[in-house]
C-alpha cells in the first residue's frame, strides 16, 4: 500500500493494492485482494471485498458496499447506500461457486449511480451515465444516459458533468459547463468535440 494512503483508526485496510491519496474513512473496510486506485474517497461504513476493483478517484458514499466481480472505472460515484450484487439465484443453503455462479458488474468511466439505487448483478453501466437515487438496474446502461425507476428507464441524456442534454434539430448539444459538443445518432450518444478535461486528475 502507497504511504500516501490515508486510513482512520477506525477503518481497516487489508489489500496492499491502494493508490497514492486515497482516503478510508471509520468503519470503511477494504479487504487484501482488493485494488484501489489513486485519489479515491472511500466513506464510512463502506466495504471493498476481494475481488473488486475501484479505478482512480472514484467516490464511495458512506454505507456501500463494493462485492467481488464489480469493476468502477476511474471517476466512478457511488451514492449513499448504493447497492450492488453478485449472485443472481442466491440461496443460504446451497454453497455457490464464485468462478461459474457469480456474475461480473462494470461501472464505465464517469457514471454516477444515486443514493439507495440497486444494480443488479451481470450488466454494464456505460460512460458517463447517471443512475437516479432508488433505482433498481436489471439491464445494461447505455453511455450518457439517465435512467430512473424500479425497473430503471431511460428518460434522457447528460453530459460528462452531469446536465442534462438538449439536442437541436441536427442532433447535437453543447455542455456549458465543458464545453464538450455532444451528437445523438440512432439513440446513442457520443463525444463529438471534448472541452474541458477532469478537474481531479
């Protein structure tokens, strides 16, 4: 583990994999095998089993809980009390096989998934995207776009910081924060001209 690493005296860090500036807070729990890269934030009473992988700077809300086969790219947000899942047909009586049983969950770089959502296990959450507080995901997240409800729907589109988009009668939209020039072509979102880089790098 990095020396820059920071961890409460009440939190506990077993894996040797954390990057520079990273900071666990009371209560929080990073199990050995776990890897954390640089500049993240991990909040109180949060977990990081082995197996798991938190990208660079990415934001853990107090009370997440971060299982085995879940993947954040860097810049990831976890709300408070998000929840994910890696075992879909659980059953206390039977014991299960992680390498067949356990599906794998990838967060893209950049999305932000809301307080108390839950994202069932064995789907992608595209780049950028933005997942409402109490929504339950049960199926792949498109980059760029915002979906909410129990089962979760899109109802739009936002940008790298998080506004929502408005495109024009050609299909493009224009981020005031950023910069960044947007094109929706056949329901996808893309990048057509990226302004302003990340401010945490």
């Amino acid at each position: 583990m990095s020396e820059g690493v920071f961890v409460h005296e009440k939190g506990m860090c077993e894996s040797d994999s954390v990057g520079d500036g990273t900071r666990i807070w009371a209560h929080a729990h990073v199990m050995k095998g776990a890897v954390v890269g640089r500049g993240c934030n991990i909040g109180e009473g949060s977990f990081v089993e082995s197996g798991a992988v938190l990208g660079d700077f990415c934001t853990v809300k107090n009370g997440v809980s971060v299982w085995d086969l879940v993947v954040c790219e860097d810049y990831v947000f976890l709300g408070p009390d998000s929840c994910f899942t890696n075992d879909f047909l659980p059953r206390a009586a039977f014991k299960k096989d992680p390498a067949k049983e356990f599906r794998p969950t990838r967060i893209r770089e950049g999305a932000s998934i809301g307080a108390n959502a839950t994202i069932v296990c064995g789907i992608t959450i595209g780049r950028h995207a933005m997942v409402g507080a109490g929504a339950v995901v049960t199926r792949d997240v498109p980059d760029f776009s915002l979906v909410i409800g129990s089962p979760a729907k899109p109802i739009g589109f936002v940008g790298r910081y998080g506004n929502r988009l408005t495109f024009d009668e050609k299909g493009t939209a224009r981020c005031e924060e950023t910069g960044d020039l947007y094109r929706l072509r056949e329901g996808a979102v893309m990048i057509e001209t990226m302004g302003m880089p990340p401010t945490r790098k």
